[in-house]
C-alpha cells in the first residue's frame, strides 16, 4: 500500500529526515517510535503534505501513484489520514459543518453522492459511539475550548467518518490518561480492516499494549535505526532509547 | 469652494423652508451651516480624520434631492427588507419617505414610527425636545446634515412599551440619486423601562455615485434597553458618512452592531454617552472591503458616571486595495469610578495590497477603573488550511470558510435571528460570490 525509498525532508534548511525507508501492506499495523526529536512526527507530516515540510530526495508511493505529487487535500480524498498531534481550534466553524463538509468533499473523489446534514446526523450518531461523544460537541466550534483528551476523541471522530486507508497517527497517545487511552485505543481497533492499514507514532510503548504493532521501527537522527516485532517495543520500555542512538561524533 | 456652494445651496433652502419649519428649528439651522461653514471639511490633519481623506467628498457639488425619484416598485425593495410582516418598515428613496413602500406592522400602543414631517405635526413637543439636541455640529458633516435635513424617521417607544417585532428603517437610493445628496437625519427614543430593536439600512438600486449623509440621535431612558443594527450596502461607487449619537440614562442599556460593505468611501461614527449609574453599551461591528473601497469606523464611549460598563467588538476583512480604519475611543470622567471597559479590534487582510489602520484608545480620568483593549491585524491561519485541506477540503473552500467564521463569530452577537441570517448571507456572497443556504457556524444548531 505505501512504498517509503530513501525519504529526505528538512525544514527552513534543517534536513530532519535523512533517508527513511518502510513499507506498510494492506491489513498491517506499523509503529513508529524514536526519542524526541528523532524525526517521527517529521515522518508523519510529510505523508499528510505539511507545507513546512520540504522534501530534498526519496519518493513515497501509495496505492500506485507518487504521493509527493499530490495535494493535502487529493491525499485526503484518496484515503491518507492524519490524526495530528496538536488538532488545530477553528473558532466559527462548527465541527458538524466540518466534518460535514470533509465527509462529502471525500464522498465527491470516490465518486458517491453526497449527503445531507439530516442523512450525517444519523451516521453520526454510531461515530460518536465509537469515541463515547456527545452529539453536543458537533455543535461547537472545531477543537475550540475542548479539552486534550477531546481534541483527540474529536480526531479518531474524524476518522472514523472517513474511514481512510491509511490512517497516520501522530502521538495520539500524549497527553491522555488512561481511560481517554482506552477509548482512543478502542476506537482504532474498531475501524480496523484488512484493506486498510495503521502507523502509529508514539514516544512511548503503552499505547502499544492496545493497538497491537505487526512492525515496530525505531527512529533515531532520521534514520530508521531498527525495526522487528512487537516485542521491540518492550524492549525499548525496558532499555530506553541510549543503545540505539550513535554515539556523539561517531 | 464646495464649502460656498453648500453656503449659497442654504439660502435657497432657508427661504424654501419657510412654513414647512417650525420656529425653533430655523435659527438651529442658521447656527449649523455657520458653524459648517466656519470649521469646513476635515482633512486628515484632523485627529479625527487622519486616515481618511474626504476629498472625494469636498470636491463635488453634490445636487440637493429633492423629490423621491423614478417610480420604485415594492418588489425592488423587497430582497433588502426581512420578509417579516409584522415588522413596521419606513421606506425612504433618495431621502424622501415613500408611505406606498413603507408598512405599519405590528406596533403595540402608544408606540410611533412616523416620518419626520409626520412626527413634526403630531407629535411636536417630543420632537423638539430632542432633534438637533445630541448630536454636535462640531463635526462638519452634522452641521451640514442639520442645516439640510428634511426628512428622516422619528421612532418613538413610551415608558414600559415592549416591542416584540423590529422597526426597520430603509433608506434606498435608486438612479435618480446620481451626483445627488440626501441628508436623513432619525430620532429614536425609547422610554422608561422600554425595551425595542431598530434596523437602519442603507441600500442602493444602481451602482450610481451619490452621497449619504445621515444624523441619527438616540435617547435610551433610565432603564431601557435598545438594540439598534446598522446595514451599509450603498453602492460601489457612493459616499456614507452617518453619525449616531447616544444618550444614555441610569441603567439603560444600547447594543449597536454596525454592519459595512457598501461605499466607496464610508464613514460611520457611533458615540454613547453612558450618563447615568449602571448604564451599558455594547458596541459590535464588522466592516469588509474589497477593490478600492474605504471604509472608516470611529465609535467613542464616554464614561460619565460611575458603575456603568461597555464591550465593543469591531472586525474587519479587507480585501483588494481597499482600506479599513477603526478608531475606537473609549473616556472615562473624573467621576465614572468602576468603570469596566473591554475594547477589541481584530483585522483579517486577504490581500497584499489591503490595508488597515487601527487605532483604539483609552483615556482614563478616574482611578478606580478595569478597561482592556487590544487590536490584532493578521492574516489567515496556514496550520488551520492545512489542517482543512488534510480533512479534504480543497484550498478555496479552506479559505472562504476561514474567513467566514471569522466574520460569523462577531456576527453572533446579533441577537434578532432574520437580522443575523441576512447578514450572515451577505458574508458568505462577499466570499464565495453565490450565497449558501446553510450556517457554519458554531451558533447554529443542527438543522
């Protein structure tokens, strides 16, 4: 599904990845951990187009077709999906407008008709299920004033309207206590499908214990350092990030 | 000089007022064109105007309107009034009120909504006691309108009354207003303990140039409430210079909302004085320009006694070459302990060549007071595009509804639901060009 070869990207001139390769199937779950500042959100933004991001050499190609080339939003209407880190506020837009109009906007590139707000209530009301949402949160506006741990019900809400190919989610875990984790957690396995794949970056393994990795890929300066099974994320709870970071100079 | 034009216009008029006057108001309009005549038209070496050039203005030798124009069918003015039945509506075409347009609603008893010859004659006393006494004429553009006026709308809302259903006073400019000027001068007074809306809007038929000058005084007394939205959709390529000024007793409270897209050159003022204890004003606005329109908004709270609190919101989105200003003067007398003041001005600029001068000011004379304000010119958020774009939403789309939630999240303030639709739609067509049936805002509930 996604073909990563010797991806380099910097930003305002600092190169932060420096040849990255991965490939994620169809049905496969993929984690993505490193230290801060070891380029895993980096990773992730570049997939989803960010325009700070600039890509200096590599290619990535999903489903078939160069991903580079395409806009954020014909990656988005193709099935790529980021759940950001820090979901920005749009104060005056309500999140049932917009996720409305990000539903229908994705509906119009499959070629499916669109829907009307009363045919999206009714689809909403089993999204909000799966993040234990109230319907009155569809009435405020996007992430404004919402809570951390609403911020990032209010992504995998986001997702699980548009049911993407490729989800990316980008540290969904920080900042959650463990009851948030769960419905988080929850959520993703329930959208879960052989036809459509998951990477996970996170800093830390504890998300891990409920969404269960097929790989695991240890980021460090850029590069991927190691890459193995479920088991190397235990490995990395047990032993830190150190043993696999190059020693200074070296 | 266009300033001896408008002094030889006057002694024509003066000899044609004769009998249409009552006595009182002919050396009020004496001293006005005197005093016109004596401070001339400001230029931008007056504080007040330093932003804004008015020579377009003093330039021309704008004709005097004097009769209501081509025949004006209901159905023109139709799409810029609410559809409301109910809602009393004063038509006015180049000045003049048309009663044929014009309808009486449902006014409850002891309620007036008269034009101003009407209001001369059945209701004198009342007229007398306020008109030409709020607002100044030493600003040049009142002292012009208080020599000229002729017509204009007299609202009047007695002790205790409650109006339900807006009045909506609309002034329409049709092709006959060309080179024209029309000077409406509206009196609105609401008593003890009354509680009403009024909409003054500012429409055109044509794309003509033409200049409106307009004089509205308010009284709100001792406990009244008045909300009072303000629409400016003149022409393109018209001139609008208004004055409201507000008079406020003890506990009263004014909540204006200004509303400006139309002009090629605006300028609104909106003065209270909050001159009694417990008094509030809330004054809301957003202007948006586009080409090479300018667009001036001068509001000034006057805090003069204590206990009394104001909140005003202005944005604007600029757009083209055009020009916004805000000035926004907040006062605090000596006396006007407690005062508490929030002030705020946030600018979107969608264009490299759009430009703003904002410009809020604070002067406080007492000790005991909490006042803010603050004033922001931005331009869209890039993260919160790409974090659309990431959802699907094609750039355009991102964009126009960025910007239309930033329009909407002052326009929620505007508590009569057909007042805040319209304008809602307004917005959209500014942005998009074609109109959406739908709200986006936060505000609206799930329909």
């Amino acid at each position: 599904m996604l073909e990563i070869r010797g991806l380099h990207a910097s930003v305002d001139g600092t190169e932060i990845l420096r040849g990255i390769d991965l490939s994620v199937s169809a049905g496969e779950i993929h984690a993505v951990m490193g230290p801060n500042g070891s380029g895993k959100s980096t990773l992730a933004q570049v997939l989803a187009g960010h325009p700070a991001y600039e890509v200096t050499a590599g290619t990535v190609t999903y489903l078939g077709q160069d991903l580079l080339a395409l806009d954020p939003e014909e990656r988005a209407q193709q099935g790529v999906f980021l759940a950001f880190q820090y979901p920005v506020e749009i104060p005056g837009v309500s999140n049932a407008y917009f996720l409305r109009s990000s539903y229908n906007e994705v509906r119009k590139a499959r070629g499916q008709e669109e829907v009307d707000p009363l045919e999206f209530l009714s689809l909403m009301e089993e999204k909000l299920r799966i993040v234990h949402m109230s319907d009155e949160m569809l009435n405020r506006s996007v992430n404004s004033g919402f809570s951390g741990g609403e911020k990032k019900r209010n992504e995998i809400l986001q997702m699980a309207v548009l049911e993407p190919r490729l989800a990316i989610l980008d540290e969904t875990d920080s900042g959650l206590d463990i009851d948030a984790l769960r419905v988080v957690a929850d959520g993703v396995n329930k959208l879960r499908d052989p036809e459509n794949a998951t990477i996970v970056v996170t800093h830390y393994q504890r998300l891990l214990n409920y969404i269960i990795p097929d790989r695991v890929h240890v980021l460090v300066q850029g590069r991927i350092a190691r890459s193995g099974g479920k088991e190397l994320a235990l490995e990395l709870e047990a032993r830190g990030y150190d043993w696999l970071v190059p020693e200074a100079g070296a | 000089m266009t300033v001896q034009y408008y002094q030889q216009e006057f002694a024509d008029f003066s000899r044609r007022r004769t009998g249409a006057d009552p006595a009182w108001l002919a050396p009020v309009r004496r001293s006005a064109i005197e005093r016109f005549a004596a401070l001339g038209f400001p230029t931008p070496r007056d504080e007040d105007w330093h932003f804004t050039s008015v020579a377009p203005i003093a330039e021309k030798e704008f004709q005097s309107l004097d009769s209501a124009g081509g025949l004006v069918e209901p159905a023109a003015v139709a799409p810029f009034g609410f559809g409301e039945d109910d809602w009393p509506q004063l038509v006015f075409v180049n000045g003049h009120c048309v009663p044929r347009l014009s309808m009486p609603g449902a006014l409850p008893r002891g309620a007036r909504v008269l034009d101003l010859p009407s209001a001369l004659r059945e209701i004198p006393d009342l007229v007398e006691r306020w008109l030409t006494t709020l607002a100044s004429v030493d600003n040049a553009f009142t002292a012009l309108n208080t020599a000229f006026f002729r017509d204009g709308a007299v609202v009047h809302i007695p002790a205790s009354v409650e109006l339900t259903e807006p009045i909506h006073l609309l002034f329409v400019a049709d092709a006959s207003a060309a080179k024209g000027v029309s000077h409406p001068r509206n009196l609105i007074i609401a008593g003890r303990n009354a509680r009403a809306t009024v909409i003054e809007s500012y429409v055109s038929l044509t794309e003509g140039s033409y200049f409106t000058n307009a004089v509205t005084e308010v009284a709100v007394e001792e406990g009244a409430t008045l909300r009072h939205y303000r629409i400016q959709r003149e022409s393109s390529r018209a001139f609008h210079v208004a004055t409201t000024q507000v008079h406020q007793a003890r506990d009263s409270h004014f909540l204006s909302f200004s509303f400006a897209t139309g002009a090629a050159l605006s300028r609104t003022n909106i003065y209270t004085v909050l001159d009694g204890e417990g008094a509030g004003a809330t004054l809301d606005g957003l202007y948006m320009g586009a080409d090479e329109q300018h667009i001036d908004n001068q509001t000034r709270i006057e805090h003069a006694q204590p206990n009394c609190f104001s909140r005003e919101v202005y944005k604007g989105i600029l757009d083209g070459s055009s020009h916004g200003v805000f000035n926004g003067k907040v006062l605090v007398r000596p006396i006007a302990q407690k005062t508490d003041g929030k002030q705020s001005n946030n600018n979107l600029l969608l264009s490299d060549r759009a430009r703003v001068d904002t410009k809020p000011q604070l002067e406080i004379f007492a000790d005991d007071v909490k006042c803010t304000h603050g004033a922001t010119i931005g331009r869209l958020d890039e993260l919160a595009l790409f974090y659309m774009k990431s959802r699907g939403i094609p750039a355009d789309t991102a964009r126009t509804l960025l910007t239309f939630a930033f329009a909407a999240d002052v326009l929620q303030q505007i508590e009569s639901v057909p007042v805040r639709e319209m304008l809602e739609r307004l917005a959209r067509e500014r942005f998009t060009g074609s109109p959406t049936e739908e709200p986006v805002g936060a505000s609206a509930a799930l329909r």
